[in-house]
C-alpha cells in the first residue's frame, strides 16, 4: 500500500516578507493534492483577529480550516502564546489519530519549540508515528532539540515501528544528520532518492536544504520539493511532497 505524505512550513497563511493572506490559496492547493497526511509547521491556533469560516459557516482555527473535511482528524501542538493568539505545529490525517501528545523541546525564552507526535491507525490495523517539529535557528539550540527528541523517540516508539519526522530543521550546514540517520535510525528521503537533501528556502530563489521528511519502517518511493505554482506563492518556504509504500508492498 502507499502513502503519501506533504510537509510545509506555511509561515502563518502569509506569503514571502508577509506581503499577501494565502491561507485561502493554500487550502484550495492543499485539497488538489490530497496527500493522506500532512505535517504543517508555522500554523496559528486560536486568534481572536483572524476569522476563518468553514464550509458549515462555523468559524475555525487555521489547521481546522485546512483540514476542511478531508483530513477529519487533526493534532495541534501550541508552541508560541502572543496576544493575538498562538501558533505551532499540526498534524492532518485521513486516518484516525488516536493518540497525540506535544513535546516542548524549547531552549531559550525567545524560541519556543515543540515536537508534535501523532499515532495514526493505519487501513492495514497498523500503526503509524506521525512527527512534526521546527527547530531553532541556532546550531547548539537545534543539537540540545535533537538529543531530546531522540530521547523522546526511544522511549516511546519501537525500533521497528512505521515512523515519519519531517519538518523545518534549520539546518543549512546538515549538523545534525548523522545524528537522525545512524542514532535514530531515520532517513532523509530526499537524500536516499535523490543523492541530495532537498533546497527549500527561500522560496524564490532556494539555496538552504532546511526541510525535510525522515522515515523509518517505510520504503521511499518518489519525493519533489513543490516548487512550481500555486506552491512558489504560498510562503517562504517550499513544500515537500512524497510517497512512501507501507505493509505488503514493501516486500
């Protein structure tokens, strides 16, 4: 069986240097692809100024608006609180998430992180461990994060499990691969595929390879970086796109 899988960082709904509301845009892209699960970093929670309406006229929080009807289940981890609201990282599904949990992984008062974990029910009855995070811009910061996450993942997820961790890591100078792919034992499926780690910021021109989607228990199959239109519109960042085969298949 296969599965295909989108990580973005959306950057709040706004495009590069904030000069245009894409929210509106993005779901309308999101809905063209229609990926079984996707991993969002950057997305706004709860914000009394912002009024999003769904389809049903109720009014919803960005990754509700989103998920629309689609991905009927969702995880939101809430990383940063402002006045206007919060944002963080979510997690959309087309299969049931039964249990979901939010790691803070922040180092300093400034940079508030999170590690989002999302165990889905996979058709097959088997689980699958949905991850999603955005690190710091500092390289010792992004190390501290990643020593914690490992811990994180080896007390809570078995070696054999089926495993996704994508996100926006911030690592331009590829510090910290040695220690998701030999410690952890994940793998960049850019890299596998492709012989590179995918360059995804900034969106016009992209030259930093900061995002990317790791796997474990799962056979890469094909993976692009999303960088044509409507994608190249939708904010700072690119997206990822990938398929992965699971179960049977992977034989």
């Amino acid at each position: 069986m296969r599965l295909q899988i989108l990580c973005f960082n959306i950057h709040k709904g706004y495009s590069l240097y904030n000069q245009k509301y894409v929210l509106h845009q993005l779901r309308e892209a999101l809905h063209s692809l229609e990926p079984d699960v996707v991993l969002l970093q950057e997305i706004k929670g709860q914000h009394p100024k912002e009024h999003l309406e769904s389809d049903d006229g109720s009014l919803s929080s960005q990754f509700e608006y989103l998920a629309d009807e689609l991905w009927p289940h969702y995880a939101y981890g809430r990383n940063s609180v402002h006045l206007d609201g919060d944002h963080g990282n979510a997690i959309l599904s087309k299969f049931p998430i039964y249990k979901s949990y939010n790691l803070d992984i922040s180092t300093n008062p400034i940079e508030k992180r999170g590690l989002l974990h999302a165990t889905v029910e996979l058709p097959d009855g088997k689980d699958l461990h949905l991850l999603t995070t955005h690190l710091n811009l500092h390289e010792r910061g992004r190390a501290k994060q990643m020593r914690k996450i490992a811990e994180y993942m080896g007390a809570h997820i078995d070696d054999n499990a089926a495993v996704v961790l994508a996100g926006d890591f911030n690592d331009w100078r590829e510090n910290i691969c040695q220690m998701l792919e030999r410690r952890m034992g994940l793998y960049d499926m850019h890299h596998t595929l492709n012989g590179a780690r995918a360059k995804t910021y900034p969106n016009f021109r992209p030259l930093l390879r900061l995002d990317r989607i790791y796997v474990s228990g799962l056979t890469p199959c094909c993976v692009k970086v999303l960088d044509d239109e409507p994608w190249c519109e939708m904010s700072d960042h690119l997206a990822l796109w990938g398929e992965v085969a699971y179960g049977a298949t992977e034989a």
